[in-house]
C-alpha cells in the first residue's frame, strides 16, 4: 500500500503567504529604478526652489544608498530558499525598514523648501511624491501592509507641511495640497486594496489548483498501484507478474541469459484460518510475503498469485543447481515457525521451479512445470506424514 497523505504539509494559507512574499521580493530593481529618477526630479525642483547644493548632495546620496541597500537585500534574499512563513516574515520585516527609508527620504523632501518657495514648486513636488506612492502601492499589492506604510510615510508628510504652511501663512492654496494629499492618499489605498484583494485571490487560487493537481496525481498512483499489488501484503499481484515476466524475457533474449520462474504454495494453511480465524491468517500472509522479499535479491521479482500462493523470477541463474538452491533456501526460511497475533503457527511450503528457456519459453508452461514440481514436492510430504502417521 502507498501511502496517501501528505506528511507535515503546508496550510493552504501558509503556502499563499509564502507564495505572497517570494512575489514580493524581486521587484527592487525596477521600482529602485523608478525611485531615483523621482529623487533626480524632486533634486531639480528643490534646487530651483533655492536649496543649497551641498543640502540636495547629502539628501540625494541618503536616497541612493537605501535604494541600493534595498537592491542588494532583495538580491540576496532571491539567495536564500524560503520554505518556513516565520522566515519569510522575518526577512519581509527587514525588507519593509529598508522601505520606510526610502520613503521617508522622498516623503520628508518638501521639509526642504525654503519658506518663501512658490506653489509651483510645492505643486511639483506633490505631483512626484502621489506618484512614488502610487507605483509603490500597485507594485507591492501582494502585501496590504508594505503598501499601506509607504503610502503613509511618503504622504503625511506632504500633508503636515501644507497644514503648517495654512496655519502660518493663511494660504489656501496649501489648505487645498492638504486636503489634495489626504484624498490621494485614501483613493490609492481604495485602490490598492481592491487590486491586492484580487492578487492574493488569485494566489490561493492557484495554489489550489496545485492541490488539485497533485490530489489528481496521488490518486492517479494510488489507483495505478493498486491495480498491480495485493492489497493485502503489498506484493506484486498477477497482472505485474506477467508484465514483468514478459520484460524479464526479452530481456533474455537479448542477452542470452536464462532466468527462473518459482511456484510457492504454503503448507496447511487451511487449517490455520479455520482453527485460528482470518486475521491470523491475514497476519501469516503478510509475513510470508516479508519473508520472502527478505530472502530474494533486488533483481528478483516477487508475487501473490492466489491466496496462498506466491510465485517468483529469479534473474540471471546459471543452471537447475541455481534454482534448486534458491529453492532449499526458501523453504528454510518459511519452514521456520510464526507467531501471527501472538499465536505459534508451525507450517511451511512447497517450492517449485522452472528454467527458460530449458523448460519453456512462455509464461504457462513454465507455470505449468514449476507448479508440477512443487505439487510433486506436496504430495511427498503428505505421503511422509501419513506413513509416520502409521507408524
């Protein structure tokens, strides 16, 4: 029997965090990209504001090291195999503080304009900083909290500038950027949100398509395994053994070789299942067939063919002697006793064989001789029994 539970599985939902976040992480490149020309333009419009050089320098350095430090650490997480969600999210919380650095650099630019700068250049720089935001939202939707960060961070502080900037000047122009800010603000998080429920729908979706996929598969096995083993000790039934049988035998051909084909029938089974019930004898069965298998070589092929009978091709034998030999050897090992369920069970088997293509080059007849030898074999034993029984 195979088994057909998966061990230790991943939740559906640990699978699609885990899927979320190896999304997540691969997106620096291009968005760092994104990032540095919206510092270049938000350099340009400050430095036309009036803002020192060496100020825009030292801001402008500070936003291009995060932005390579994010590059690098994703880069090197794209290293690193991601198998457990608590690692995952370690590694996203690390990633998420490299974030918020680069979106307080551009967020906390406006801080930089001189009090006597014009609405054009506080315009501007909205225009850029909603931007940044939006991108950052719609890239990362797979992950509602990252976005939701770099939206607030790169945001409130537009939106506290110009409520200073009323405050202290009474203009209304940055009573509008104010109430402009937190609108944008909310329709993009409106927004993102509806695109990140889509995508993480999309990824559970498709994680279980791949349960189905592989419930399809397993069950495919399972079916395909069954239809050639016993069910009951695992071994190969008799549809695998003649299929078997027929690859063992071109295989000869080929080669030249000669291989052998056993016949096992067990001794007095009967008698145990009638005095002992089935489930002793489903017990001595299953231990027959270990047995058996224990006893044979890799190469050699074993099978029930009935209830209490086995059959056997041994590969590659060099004569009778060969065969002959294997066979004093399993009886050795069956002849000894069992103790199915606890209960002491003296039997053992008669054995049986037959040689391609000496005896035959078909299945059935060398079924046939094989089986004449172990019947052969049965009836000795039983005549030896009922003449010491005489005795």
């Amino acid at each position: 029997m195979i088994d057909t539970d998966p061990v230790d599985a991943p939740s559906l939902s640990d699978r699609t965090t885990l899927e979320r976040i190896r999304i997540f992480f691969g997106h620096a490149a291009g968005n760092m990209f994104s990032i540095v020309v919206a510092g270049v333009l938000i350099a340009v419009v400050l430095r036309l504001a009036g803002v020192a050089d060496a100020l825009l320098m030292w801001w402008f350095g500070g936003l291009v090291l995060a932005s390579v430090a994010v590059i690098f650490y994703e880069a090197w997480v794209q290293g690193q195999t991601l198998q457990t969600v608590a690692t995952a999210r370690r590694l996203l919380r690390w990633r998420m503080v490299l974030g918020a650095v680069v979106a307080l650099q551009c967020g906390t630019a406006v801080f930089m304009l001189p009090s006597g700068a014009q609405h054009t250049e506080a315009a501007f720089l909205f225009l850029i900083v909603s931007t940044v935001v939006t991108i950052g939202a719609l890239s990362y939707a797979v992950v509602p909290a990252y976005y939701t960060m770099l939206g607030l961070i790169g945001m409130l502080p537009m939106v506290l500038y110009n409520a200073h900037a009323f405050v202290r000047s009474g203009d209304n122009f940055h009573l509008m950027l104010m109430v402009m800010a937190v609108a944008w603000l909310v329709v993009v998080l409106i927004k993102a949100r509806r695109v990140s429920l889509t995508a993480i729908e999309a990824i559970a979706l498709n994680e279980r398509l791949k349960d189905a996929v592989e419930e399809q598969r397993r069950t495919k096995e399972y079916m395909s395994h069954m239809a050639m083993h016993d069910e009951l000790t695992g071994l190969a039934n008799r549809r695998y053994f003649e299929q078997v049988f027929v690859r063992t035998r071109s295989l000869a051909e080929r080669e030249g070789s000669r291989f052998g084909v056993m016949s096992i029938d067990l001794n007095d089974f009967k008698p145990v299942n009638d005095r002992h019930g089935h489930a002793v004898g489903d017990v001595l069965l299953q231990t027959v067939a270990s047995r058996l298998q224990k006893a044979i070589r890799a190469s050699d092929f074993c099978a029930r063919v009935g209830g209490d009978e086995f059959a056997l091709i041994i590969d590659k034998v060099n004569a009778d002697t060969d065969l002959d030999g294997m066979a004093t050897k399993l009886r050795g090992v069956l002849g000894k006793p069992f103790l199915p369920l606890g209960i002491s069970v003296a039997t053992g088997a008669s054995v049986g064989w037959a040689l391609f293509p000496s005896d035959g080059n078909e299945m059935a007849p060398l079924l046939a001789v094989a089986d004449k030898r172990m019947y052969a074999e049965k009836l000795a034993l039983r005549r030896a029994a009922r003449a010491r029984a005489r005795v």
